[in-house]
C-alpha cells in the first residue's frame, strides 16, 4: 500500500482577506468542483467559516454517478495561513490536504498538497496509475481555473 501526493501551486492576484474569506467558506467547495463530480453538502447547519474540529458530510459520484459519502474534518485551521482537512470516511484508506496561503508582491500564492492511499492495496495502486491520479489532477485543473477567473481578471 502505496501513499501518493499531488502539489499544486496558483498565485492569485487578490489580498489575503478575500482569498481567506472565499477558501474557508464550506459554501463555496461546490463551486470549486467540477459539475460532473455531483458534489453535495449534506451537513445541516454549516457556520460561515472553517474550524478546527469542523466535521463537513457531503456526497460525490467520482464514476460512473454512483453516489459516494465522504466525512472530513478540519483538523488545522491559522488563520489566513492555512487549514488542513483529513477524510474521517469516504473512499480513500487517507487523504489529508493541506490548503496554505502566502502573502507575496502583489498577491497570494496559494497551495494545495494532498496525500492519499488509495482503497485495495494493490489494486489501489493499479487503479492511481491509471485512473485516480489523473482524475485527481482534473479535478484540481478545474479548481485552478474556477480560481483563476475569480480573482486573476
């Protein structure tokens, strides 16, 4: 059983309060989330801002629009810095992401480390090979892009 890791860096030509203010919103991940993925919040009751200890329930259709439950949790949060959410349930044996946001010139250089174990060890590792690392990357690809048009116009 294999872990694998994704990084993705994007400057955004924005401050760090509204970068904050948007990425530490659990109204906005539905935004942020290819269509395809049918991405739904099912927690009732969301406050406006991430916390440590923030349990987030929510449902995706990854393949073939067969809906999947996953549960993550805010482990970390500092503020306008970074916040960190671990799956508690869901289809991954661990997936912990890393979001961190850093003030520069002009902007904020924001970044995404996630580091997974895919399901059915060694079957797992066939399946990243093949298919969980690229979608991983276009769902990450869209978010890029959704951000981009947000804050770099």
């Amino acid at each position: 059983m294999s872990h694998y890791q994704l990084r993705i860096k994007q400057f955004l030509k924005t401050d760090i309060d509204t970068i904050w203010d948007f990425a530490s919103s659990p109204a906005n991940l539905k935004e942020i989330t290819p269509d395809y993925m049918l991405f739904n919040i099912t927690s009732k009751n969301l406050p406006e801002k991430m916390y440590p200890g923030m349990i987030i329930a929510y449902e995706v259709s990854p393949i073939l629009n067969i809906k999947m439950n996953w549960l993550t949790e805010i482990t970390q949060v500092k503020d306008k810095s970074f916040f960190i959410d671990e799956q508690r349930m869901g289809p991954y044996n661990m997936w912990h992401h890393q979001h961190i946001f850093e003030e520069q010139n002009d902007g904020v250089l924001m970044t995404d480390i996630v580091t997974y174990i895919p399901p059915f060890g060694i079957v797992g590792d066939i399946a990243n090979t093949f298919f969980i690392k690229k979608q991983l990357k276009n769902i990450f690809d869209y978010r890029y892009k959704v951000m981009d048009e947000k804050f770099n116009k």
